[in-house]
C-alpha cells in the first residue's frame, strides 16, 4: 500500500525588522520617539529638591562675595601678582568675572556632576527605573532623554551665577568698562561678549565631568556613588595637573585648561588654549558617554 505525498508547506514570510511596522510586535500607535518625552523629563528635574536648592545656592553666592568684600575689603595685589579678585568692586563685570574665577574650579563643577550623576542612578535607587524601560522605553532613547536634560539643567546652573552676579554687580558698584588686572580695559559693550565667551568656554571643559558622571550613573545604583566619584576624579585631576613634574604630561589633563577662559579677559582674545582645551575635553567626553551607552545596552536592570 502506497501513501500519498505530503503537501508542500508554503514559505511563511519573514517578520520585518523594524518594530514599528509589525503589528505582531509591538501595540498599535506605539512610537519608540514619543516616549519619555524632553519636557516631562525637564518637568520632573526641576520640580526635584536638589535642583531647586543647587539654583537657591548659586543665585546666593554672588551676594556672599558682595559681603566679604563689605566686611573685609577688596585685597591687594599678592606675591603671584594681581588677578582679577583685585578689581572685583571696579564694576558690575568686573564682579561677575570675579564670580567666575572663584568659582570655576570647583563650585561649579558640583551642579554639573549633581545633575548628570544623579539622573539614571536616581531611577535604579527609587527602584523605578525597570518601570521605565518597561514602559516600554528604549534604553538609548533613556540615556539621550536623561543626558539632554541634565546637560540642559548643567548650562543653566553656569550661566545663573555670573548672570546674578552681573546684575547685583552693576546695582552695586555700577556699569562700566572690565578692568584687566595686568593693565587696561575691556569697554563695556565688548565686556558682555566676553563674559558670554567664558561661560561658554566653562562649559565645554565641564562635558568631562558631566560625562564622568553620566557614565558612573550607568554602572551604579548609588547616586551619591556616582556624584561623589565624579567629584572625587575632578579632583585628582586637579591633583595631578599641579605635579609640575610631569611636564607636558599635564598637557592631556582635562583639569589643566580648566581656567584658558582668562584669555578672554585680555585686551585681545587669545584663542589657542581654549581650543586645546575643548579638544581634549570633548575628546574624553565623547568615550565617556559611548561608555555609558554600551554598557547600559546590554546592563541587566534589576531595579
């Protein structure tokens, strides 16, 4: 007895690639772009205690300087020459630079390494940061969303305290041309541009530390953890650049171009070391961020 030959099975088609468009794979209306969206994210930061206590201790800082020199004077030039501290009172720009030069090394190196530190290791500490990814939300549409709003909170927290300190500055001791502690003056109208060019350039050699601290909140449950570490590395690095025996060694240390934006505050513009020095920040911030963005690719999010 012969059995009959089974029919051909006909080839099923392959499911597409993209997700989007297969109705097996994911729900209806479901856009990938359209989840944890730029403002939400901006709207649950700024309504954060840390955020509104970082922006309360920035805006202050200005008028405590404004009191030191009350109480104790504006000093006079010291053994390594004068600095612009010795001008602080001669204008309102004068001040704001002032503000600037006190403040660069480390006070605002903390709001930067707050708010990128904090951003993904806050969600794996609340244990919330499962829910969001099952949301669902592409774990590079999280990073970028939570990297754009903490550099955005980042940019603002530098441009606020020379911005009140310019103001409080020209209320205090009037508007008028920057004083160049070598000799000299900035006119008034150029003065702005120039402060403009310093916050920018503050910025920039900040993206090492605020990427540093977005890649530690990647591996880390900790907030503090990653914030601290951030912190903590800044300051080896201010460490390191001091050892003068390392010579040109210095040279590829973030932390030894963090005050090339006093070549602004000369008569002409000199523009070499701050260009040295956003290339080797944004060299480090570049492998820093891919770091954080491979790593948490295939992290396994157990909170």
């Amino acid at each position: 007895m012969s059995t009959a030959p089974a029919a051909p099975v006909p080839d099923l088609p392959e499911p597409p690639d993209d997700p989007a468009v297969s109705g097996a794979v994911t729900a209806p209306g479901y856009r990938p772009g359209r989840t944890l969206r730029l403002r939400v994210e901006a709207r649950r930061q700024l309504r954060r205690r840390r955020t509104l206590v970082v922006g309360a201790l920035l805006a202050l800082l200005p008028f405590v300087l404004m009191a030191a020199f009350a109480i104790g004077g504006t000093p006079s030039d010291g053994a390594n020459g004068p600095t612009l501290i010795d001008t602080a009172t001669s204008s309102g720009a004068n001040f704001a630079a002032t503000c600037l030069f006190v403040s660069a090394g480390f006070v605002l190196v903390v709001p930067v390494a707050l708010f990128c530190g904090d951003t993904v290791a806050s969600e794996a500490g609340w244990s919330s940061l499962r829910y969001l990814l099952a949301a669902p939300v592409p774990r590079a549409r999280l990073l970028v969303v939570k990297l754009t709003v903490a550099l955005g909170f980042s940019a603002v927290a530098l441009v606020l305290l020379p911005l009140v300190a310019l103001v409080a500055g020209t209320v205090a001791y009037g508007w008028g041309d920057l004083e160049l502690p070598t000799g000299g003056a900035v006119p008034a109208g150029s003065a702005v541009a120039r402060l403009a060019i310093a916050v920018g350039y503050i910025f920039v050699s900040q993206l090492v530390t605020a990427a540093l601290a977005f890649w530690l909140s990647t591996v880390t449950d900790a907030p503090l953890g990653a914030v601290g570490g951030a912190v903590g590395l800044t300051i080896v690095g201010n460490v390191l650049d001091a050892v003068t025996a390392l010579h040109r060694w210095r040279d590829i240390l973030p932390a030894h171009w963090q005050f090339a934006w006093l070549d602004a505050m000369q008569p002409a513009t000199e523009w070499t070391g701050m260009i040295e020095g956003t290339s080797v920040s944004v060299s480090y911030a570049v492998v820093l961020t891919a770091l954080a963005f491979r790593g948490f690719r295939t992290k396994d999010i157990v909170s």
